[in-house]
C-alpha cells in the first residue's frame, strides 16, 4: 500500500498538488492548520502552517515549504523563484520574526522540508549543511519526503483499522484495471461506498470518510494520469463529488469547527473533481472539437452504437464543465475580476466546443437512446446562458427531430427507451411494430424538444412534436420528471428511485399553455428548493447528479425563462397601458 | 445370333431389360445407334416386346436405369417398329408422363410423328381412336395432325378445323394449337382457311388456354408469311385483350423464342400487351427476357431499351430489373456500349425502378468498378440544371460503387463549361465520396488527374486536398482511450456480429460450389496437411497440402460507423429528389 501511495506522491506535478494535500494530511494527524496554501506566490517562504502535538509529543509550530518531486541542485538553489533554499530563508528571515502568529511564538517551531519525492543524493549535502547551519534551539529542520509522506498517509487516512476490511483491495483493484476504466470504476464506485457507510451522527467519522474518499481520488486521479486514461478518474470523481456531498450537506448549514473542517474537505473534493474534469477536457476533447469525424473515429469502433454512445456522453462532461465555469463566476463575483475573466473565456471555449462537436460529429443530431435527452438538455441549459446561442439550439433540436421522426418512420435507429448494451445492438427489429411501439412506449426526448421549442419561441418546432405525437407516438407517454420529497434521500447516492414524472405532457395544446402546465408542476411543490445542493447554491450538483446517475434534467432549470417572459409581458402591458 | 441379341434377350428373361439396354448403349455414338438397330430387329422379328417393355420405365430417383437415356432409345426406335397404334399410344403417354415437368417430356411425340408418318394409316386409325375417346387421346391431337398433314394436308387439315370447335374444350385447345403445327406447304387457301378459323375461335371463346393456343398458332402461320400479319394483328389484339395470364405467357414464348422471325408489327402488338405482365409469372418474365435481349442485340437496340424502360416503369412497384438477368447480361456485353446509354438515361430520368435497375446492372459485374462515361446524345437533352441531379442520383443509387459514382460526376463535369457547376459538381467527389472511400476511389481520382484538364482537373485535385487535409484531422486525433468502448461492449459487440454473419455464411455455404467439388476436413494445428493415398499399382502415395490464404476486400464507408444515419438520410433524399417541372 505504501509503494502505491509513494508513487502517487511522486507523480503529483505541480507544487499545487502537493500542497492540496498535505493540509488534510496534517488535519488528520490532529494538527491544527492555521495557513493554507493560498493562490499565487508563498507566504514568505511558508505553504502550509500548523500547530500541534505529533505522536503525543510536545506541542510544536510546523512550517512546510513545498517541493513537488525529487529536490535536485535546480530545485534546491536554482534561478527559480520557487528554488527551496531561497523560500527557506524567507521563512527564517521574514516570516518567523513578523508573521508567525503571536499565540504561537512561545512555541517550537519545526521547519519543514516538504518533497513528493527525495532529495536527491548530489544536493543531500547541501541541504545538511544548510539546516546544520541555521538550527537553533527552538527551532529544528526535518525532512518530509515521499516515504514519510506515504507513510503518514497511510498511518492516519488508510489504516487497517481506519478503512472497512475490503476497502484496500478496492482501491488496488481500480488501480490495477485503469486500462479498462468502466472495470476500474466498479472497484472505486464499490470503495467509496464502503468509506462512506459510517454513521453520519458522527462528525469525526464523517471528516475521516470525505478525506479518505480524497485521498484515494487522488491516488486514483495520478495513476490514471500517468497511464494516460483519466476516463476511470473522471467517473469515479463523479461519485466521488456526489457522495462526498452526501455526507457533508449537513455541515454546510452549520458552523462548528469540526463543519467548517467538512466543508473544507468536500470543497477539496470538488476541486479535484473540476481539476481532472479540466484536465480530461483540455487534454483529450477539446483540442479535436474542431476536426470533422475527429472524436467520432476516435472511439475506433465499427458499431455506430458505440460512437453515438461515447459522443453523447462527452457531450454531457463537455456541457456540465461549462456549468461548472459559469457556477464559479458566479462565485468569484465581481471581486476576483481576473477568475471572472479566466470563467468567461472558459465558458466561451465550451461553448465554441459544443457547437463544434456537434457539428463535425454528426451522430449527435440523433440518440440512440432516449435517456440521452438528459446530456442533451444538460448542454441547452448551457447553452442557454447566453442569448446568441439559441438559433443554434433550436437548428440542431429541430435536426434531431428530423432525424428522429424519419428514422421512426422507415424502421431505422429511432430513440428507443433500451438502456441495455446488448438490446441496443439488435435494435430496431425490422418490421415488427409491437416491437416499435414496446420501445417507444415513454419518452423524454421528445417533450423535452417541445418544451424548449416553447422557450426559444420556435412555435414551428413545436407544432412538430406535436404533429409527431399525432402521426406516430399515440402509444407513447411523453413524460418530463421532477424531484419529490424522497430525491433529498436519494439524489445524490442513487439509493433509490426518486421523484415524480408529468406524465403525457399536453404538447397537443397551445404552446403557452403547455408551458404553464409544466412550470406550474415547478411551482406545486417545494422539492427542488429543497434540495441541499440547491438551497446552499451548489445547483450543478444536481445537473452532476442526473448525468452520472442517468435522471432527466427536472424543467424547474428552465424557470429562468418564465422569469425573463413575465418581465417581457410586463413591459408590453406597461407600454399598452401608456 | 450375336453376343448383344443374345445379352439383350437373356436380359428379357433375367427382368433386367431396360438395364442391361442402356448398359449396352453406353460409350460412342456408333454404340447407340448398333443397339437401336438389334432392338428394332428384335421388336420387329417377335423376339422381344419393346413397348411392353418400356411401358416399366419409370422416372424414379436412384432406381433403375436413367430415364431419359433409355427412353432416347425408345425414340430411336419408335418411328421403324411395328405394333399396334393404341399399344403405341399407352407406351408413348404413359413415358411423356413419367417425364414430367422436363422440358425434353414432350420429345417423345416426335418420335411417335415419325412412327405414324412412316405408315399413313396409323395416323388415320390414332384419329379414330381420339374420336371415340377423347378424353383419354386428345394430346395425341396435334402430333396425329402434324403426322397426317404430311401424307394428306387438306384431309387432315378439314379434320383439325372440325376438332377446333368440337363440343369438349379440351379436344378445341389441342385442334387450335394443331392449327399453328401443320405445314401448310405455302397453300394460301388453307392458310386463309386457318386464319378464318382462328378468327372465329377468337370470337368465340373466352378460356385463356384456348386463347393462348391461338396465339401461338397465328403466330406460327405468321413466322414464314409475313403477308398474313394484317389479320394476324386483329386475332391477336382480340385474343391478347381477352385473354389472361396464359395468353400473355402464350405470346411471351413468341417474343422470347421467335422474335427475329415475326413480322415487327405482331411485336409491336406483343410487346404493348407485355406490359401488364404479371410479375408473379416468372416464366412469362423469362421469356420476355430473352426477348429483350434479342431486341438489345440488334443493330439498333433502341427499342430494346425503350420497352425495357416502360416495361419496369408501368410495374415500378411490382417489377424489378433483377428478372431480367439475361437482358443485363446483353447490356454488359454489347458491341454498341449500349451500358453508358442506358445509364445516361434512366439517371436522367431519375426513376427508381429505373436507377435501381442500374445498380442492379453494375451488382452484377464482379471486380473493380466500372468507369462511366455518359452518353453525350442522351446529356445533350438535359439542361445543365439536371446535371447535379444526375449527380446526387448517382450517387444515391450507386453509393457502393464510388469509383463509378465518381466517373459518371467527372464525365458531368467535362460536358459543362458552368465553372461554378463544376465546382459543385466536384464537391460531391469529396463529401460524400472521398469521406466514404478513401480506397480505390482515392486511387482512381489520382490516376484522372492526369487524364483532365482545365476546371475538371482543378476541382479533382483540390477534392484530393481537401481529403488529405480532412485524413490529417483524423489522424492528429490520435490514440484517446478515453474515448474507447468498454470490453464488455466490445465483446457484446463481436458476437453481435458473429451471430449476425454465422447464419447467411451458413446458408450461402449450402449452395457453395466448394460443397458439391472438395470434401472438408478441419486441420486444428499446423500449416500443412499430409495424406497417403491407395494407388492400385504403386502402393501408398504421399501427398502434401500446403494451407493457403484466401480472403476478400470489401471498403465500406466510413460514415456506416460514425453517421450511419445521416449518411442513410442523405443518400434516400438524393434517391427521392424530384426534378423540378419548369
């Protein structure tokens, strides 16, 4: 477990990584950490600070400076500003006279030299006479390398006693079957299940749970990168983010010391869940948006199924990432104007993406299947944030009704509500219309058109579903869902089923009037703003949750849309009264 | 006495006649006609009964000698034995019938003809013998005839003209279908006689067979006279507007056998009344398939084309030209290029019997595509609109044969001086051609590039470009496991497959020369196969069988994976696409 663990250390890249997670680390060894790593340059040569008692021993102040790898002569003392010897001196000259809290001055202080890696053998005597020179009494150097690191973490997060009995084998499985990511992700899926069936009463348990869940995230996350296949990581963060927030929504309504340290934690989580999003975004999808077929015949396969399947999926991961960005502009508010800017240009770049990836991949103008309606939905909703899209939205939803409906009438790959591998590949059985209408007997996709061809004004497209519904899917429920009382319970762990579906939505009536039978359902009952991802502004949460648990995207997201038409009738109205 | 007497009449004793006949008869020419020469002196001198024995032959899989061989000899021998007529006539239906739906069944009466010429009176006692009893003899009618007109035309031919209104029909279809057998030996009275009787057959009945027979027969008398073709047109209207089926099947076998000898306006006649062919009747579709090869084959094979084009465009939904493989056969094989013709116009047309016929001509040649170049006397007609139109008809239709698809758009662009024509012309040689095939096609537009000049050659070659640019796209994409199907779905998908393509393998396998010529055997290891052979003089040969590779390229476009509906969509819009009416 150790070597698995020091070579997660080793392979973290950035000095970032490192810091992300030693504050845990030291929370977990029952430190107190009074300054974290914070954006930009170093606190005077400082990454991480704590107080507190190691091993029962005296209390003492810790300060780390961070190296990520192994220390070699650049690292140590070279031209870089992030050189180790330099930050060192910073620390003894600046930061220990002025900085050092005042509760904490009495105390001793230990310096330590924080590496990924080791320090390697050419620099070993540097490094000693450097500490030999500047130890004093009250203040002593030590030597934080990989080794001990891993050992740390495996003493206070992996510990047999800390993990449920089958918990290692798990995490060693998904590691061990990264090539085969949806088998990798069936062993993590399984380990963060276990790490997080603790009684939810107590706090310590709940903290230690979220930080596990972290901890193996992230050693899931650099193994993944170092084979070069983050689909594993990218999933499992997935179901990382939901159940951490599961066990520690509660937290977030509270403020105790031990909450705010839970929060901290699924806050850690979440960062490294955007982290590998971005990373497997940047790395592997957006740079071949742009290149006809490029992402269709990169899922080298000789069945259509499978590349309308994987598209439509990164689909989704490409349209709840730009959800993401313009949740954290939100966030960041107009205070941080730099991280605004970076989330607009990131919003931009999705967006330009989506559109690409859609037009030069053209299976995405119809789904195999009608549960494809929620990453569909998922990236209207996005796209909606910004007017100028929707003649954009409403050509590739009328496209995919093209396609849909012709493919429906000459016996193609219409929708179907299969979901099984298999079913799908022998899908559609020619001429067999009990089959046809077995398989098309509920859908989302198509009142999901009609709904958002009511949004966009597109009166046509609308009128469309509607002739469709007329012509061919009399058998079929057209069905639009929404949280109950029980999807609290259930959302985020997919323990159950959840929720309740607008069953036959009336697309037969007037497009006003639809609309107002769906938004009023919105409006019945209080189940969404109740949800605790929703009441504590985490929303993308929820669009998370439906696509990696396959829930439709509930129409309470398209409120927005009711908001900005009362604004507009009531501007009419004002001006008619004038 | 000599050894074969001797064999054949212990072989009469033994029960093993017919056996031990055709076993004599094997081997030379001389063989058969020596045997045929000791039966009839055997028959003749009382030794052995030779209808008694030939009436045991029996048309019987794996029992007994071969049926048609041995009855060959009893057709030798017919015409010089004597026996009484009715023994004859027991023998001669009774081995007509055993021979069933073969087409050889009938030879039989040939022989019985020659049997009856050779002595007049047989034919005048069959008569009698038909005339007490037709119901049993009456397809003893017309040899009894043909046989009789030769000794006594006008008497025979009084007869048959009596029978062809005899109260029982079936004495009246066989006397009409006599009508059309007799050698009239030029005698215009009895021609005209016959002509006058088939008028009022005609006219007077009603039943498809009959009606059939008289087809046949005004057809017959019309083959050496053409002069006659001006009644002959108002019996055959009258008996082809009456008629059903069978008269339609009657004036196929006309069209299909004797088209070169009919006078060319009883074909016009023919071919109107062909078009409401049933298309069930797959032996009518032969025949008129043959006919239409003889049309085809013709200096001029205009008409050809034109009857097979409104023949499949009044039964478009019914009819295909897959019926016609002996017609697609001309048209591959014709002096006068007639392909690039029939191509230019039912592309221009744009029907879909029409360019399915098409395909169904370029299926049916096996290897690389076929290079087009388009009729210029038909594209002369089209407007330069219709040139992308015969384009995307092309290319809807004959999709899997991108090398043809992209010769017959090329050949468009050479006809037209419309720069930008061409150049849309040639976009198609890039989306959807070079996107699909980047095989052969890539190849042969290579290969034209040199053989064009002027815009033709610009837009080819920045179709190539633009290709290579596209291929560089994908390939920058690179290896993105990320993006792979799960091994689950992978397996799922094999066997998919292999289900789908075990079942037809297996099928086509049943049929597959390779059954009826090798024997199998299944080597589990190894590349070689060593077996000994018994040789009769030598003892034990050893043989060695080294495996071979054997296997079969087939490109299949690239967007049956990643679009397999838009590429679906797009290619039945170019197949349904209407031309504008201006």
């Amino acid at each position: 477990m150790k070597l698995i663990i020091k070579q997660y250390l080793e392979s973290l890249k950035e000095r970032e990584e490192l810091d992300a997670i030693l504050p845990d680390l030291l929370s977990q060894m029952g430190l107190n950490v009074f300054s974290r790593p914070g954006r930009g340059s170093r606190q005077y040569g400082v990454d991480v600070a704590a107080v507190g008692s190691i091993d029962g021993g005296p209390i003492k102040v810790y300060l780390f400076s961070i190296k990520s790898g192994n220390l070699n002569r650049a690292a140590w003392d070279g031209d870089s500003n992030q050189s180790l010897r330099p930050s060192l001196n910073e620390i003894l000259d600046v930061y220990i006279p002025n900085h050092l809290p005042s509760e904490h001055r009495d105390k001793d202080i230990v310096i330590c030299i924080c590496v990924g890696g080791d320090i390697q053998e050419q620099v070993r005597p540097q490094v000693e006479g450097y500490t030999n020179e500047n130890k004093r009494d009250g203040l002593v150097f030590e030597e934080w390398n990989g080794d001990k690191l891993a050992e740390l973490i495996e003493k206070y997060f992996l510990r047999e006693d800390l993990l449920p009995k089958d918990a290692r084998p798990k995490l060693r499985k998904s590691l061990a079957l990264l090539d085969e990511p949806e088998a990798s992700f069936r062993h993590f899926s399984d380990l963060i299940t276990s790490l997080s069936s603790v009684e939810q009463i107590i706090d310590k348990q709940r903290i230690m749970s979220v930080r596990q869940i972290y901890i193996c995230l992230w050693v899931l996350f650099t193994w993944s990168r170092d084979e070069d296949n983050l689909e594993s990581a990218y999933l499992s963060s997935e179901r990382a983010l939901l159940y951490a927030w599961e066990l520690s929504k509660e937290s977030f309504t509270k403020g105790s010391k031990t909450d705010k340290s839970i929060q901290l934690a699924f806050t850690a989580i979440l960062n490294l869940y955007q982290l590998i999003s971005i990373q497997y975004l940047s790395e592997k999808i957006l740079p071949h948006t742009d290149k006809r077929d490029g992402l269709s015949s990169a899922v080298r396969s000789s069945s259509p199924l499978d590349v309308n399947l994987k598209l439509f999926d990164v689909l989704g991961r490409l349209a709840i990432a730009g959800i993401w960005s313009h949740w954290n502009g939100q966030m960041f508010g107009k205070d941080d104007k730099e991280r605004q800017e970076q989330c607009l240009q990131e919003i931009q770049v999705i967006t330009q993406a989506i559109k690409n990836l859609i037009s030069n991949n053209p299976t995405l103008f119809m789904p195999f299947k009608d549960d494809q309606t929620i990453d569909i939905s998922i990236a209207l909703l996005f796209l909606s944030f910004e007017d100028s899209n929707e003649n954009d939205m409403a050509a590739w939803l009328s496209e995919i009704l093209n396609r849909s409906i012709f493919s429906y009438e000459c016996d193609g790959h219409f929708p179907c509500i299969l979901r099984s591998y298999r079913a799908l590949l022998e899908h559609p059985k020619h001429g067999n219309k009990d089959y046809r209408e077995e398989v098309t007997s509920g859908s989302i996709l198509y009142p999901t058109i009609a709904l958002w061809a009511a949004l966009l004004k597109k009166e046509e497209l609308y009128v469309r579903v509607r002739k469709a519904k007329a012509n061919h899917f009399m058998h079929c429920n057209f069905q639009l869902w929404y949280p109950d009382e029980t999807s609290e319970r259930h959302l985020y762990t997919n323990s159950d089923a959840h929720g309740f579906v607008l069953s036959n939505v009336p697309v037969d009536l007037p497009v006003k009037e639809c609309l107002e039978i769906i938004w009023n359902e919105c409006e019945n009952e209080e189940y969404f703003n109740n949800l605790s991802s929703q009441k504590n502004g985490l929303w993308p949460l929820i669009l998370v949750a439906c696509r990696h648990y396959r829930i439709p995207v509930t129409p309470q997201f398209t409120l927005g849309y009711r908001e900005a038409n009362k604004g507009v009738d009531a501007k009419i109205k004002e001006n008619e009264h004038v | 006495m000599n050894d074969l007497r001797l064999t054949l009449l212990e072989a009469q004793r033994d029960g093993n006649f017919l056996e031990v006949v055709v076993q004599s008869a094997r081997g030379e020419k001389d063989n058969r006609e020596h045997v045929t020469e000791e039966l009839i002196a055997l028959h003749n001198a009382g030794e052995i009964d030779l209808i008694d024995q030939f009436i045991r032959l029996h048309n019987k899989k794996n029992t007994g000698p071969d049926f048609f061989l041995t009855r060959n000899l009893f057709e030798k021998a017919l015409p010089h034995l004597n026996a009484p007529i009715q023994k004859v006539m027991e023998c001669v239906a009774h081995l007509v019938k055993e021979a069933g739906q073969d087409m050889a069944a009938n030879w039989t009466l040939n022989s019985f003809i020659e049997h009856c010429v050779a002595d007049p009176s047989r034919a005048n006692e069959a008569l009698s013998l038909i005339k007490n009893d037709p119901d049993q003899w009456g397809d003893f009618i017309s040899p009894i005839i043909v046989a009789g007109t030769r000794d006594d035309l006008k008497y025979y031919f009084a007869e048959t003209v009596n029978l062809a209104s005899h109260e029982k029909i079936e004495i009246r279809k066989r006397a009409v279908y006599a009508l059309g057998r007799i050698n009239y030996q030029h005698n215009s009275e009895l021609l005209n006689e016959a002509i006058d009787c088939l008028e009022k057959v005609v006219a007077r009945e009603s039943d498809d067979h009959l009606l059939g027979n008289s087809i046949k027969s005004i057809c017959s008398i019309c083959r050496p006279d053409h002069s006659k073709s001006g009644r002959a047109i108002e019996i055959l209207n009258e008996a082809l507007a009456k008629g059903g089926d069978l008269a339609l099947h009657a004036a196929s076998e006309e069209f299909g056998f004797n088209i070169n000898e009919l006078p060319e306006d009883l074909i016009d006649i023919i071919m109107h009344y062909l078009m409401r062919v049933n298309p069930n009747n797959k032996g009518t579709l032969d025949n008129i398939d043959y006919g239409v090869l003889k049309l085809l084959e013709r200096d001029d094979p205009n008409s050809g084309i034109e009857f097979l084009e409104n023949l499949l465009l009044a039964n478009a939904e019914s009819l295909t030209l897959k019926s016609f493989d002996s017609a697609i056969h001309g048209i591959l094989g014709s002096k006068t290029n007639i392909l690039n013709k029939i191509i230019t116009r039912w592309l221009l047309k744009g029907d879909r019997v029409l360019c399915e016929g098409i395909r169904e001509i370029l299926h049916s040649i096996h290897g690389n595509d076929l290079v087009v170049e388009l009729d210029t006397s038909e594209l002369s007609q089209a407007e330069s609109m219709q040139y992308m139109f015969i384009a995307r008809k092309t290319i809807g239709y004959l999709f899997f044969k991108p090398v043809t698809c992209a010769s017959i758009i090329i050949s468009l662009m050479r006809q037209t001086n419309d720069l930008d024509l061409v150049k849309e012309l040639g976009s198609l040689l890039f989306d959807p051609l070079l996107l699909n095939y980047s095989g052969s096609l890539y190849e042969y537009l290579k290969s034209q590039v040199d053989n064009e000049s002027g815009e033709t050659k610009t837009v080819i070659l920045s179709s190539l470009r633009e290709f290579d640019s596209y291929l560089e796209g994908l390939k920058s994409v690179g290896r993105i496991p990320e993006m792979f199907s799960s091994q689950d779905h992978r397996d799922a998908h094999a066997r998919h497959l292999n289900q789908l393509f075990s079942e037809p393998y297996k099928e086509a396998m049943k049929n597959s020369i390779v059954n009826l010529i090798c024997t199998k055997s299944l080597l589990l290891y190894g590349r070689k196969s060593i077996n000994y052979f018994q040789h009769p003089t030598s003892g034990p040969q050893r043989t060695e069988l080294e495996l071979k590779n054997h296997g079969t390229e087939v490109e299949f476009p690239r967007q049956e994976h990643l679009d397999p509906f838009g590429l679906d969509y797009m290619l039945r819009l170019f197949r349904a696409e209407k031309q504008r009416i201006t």
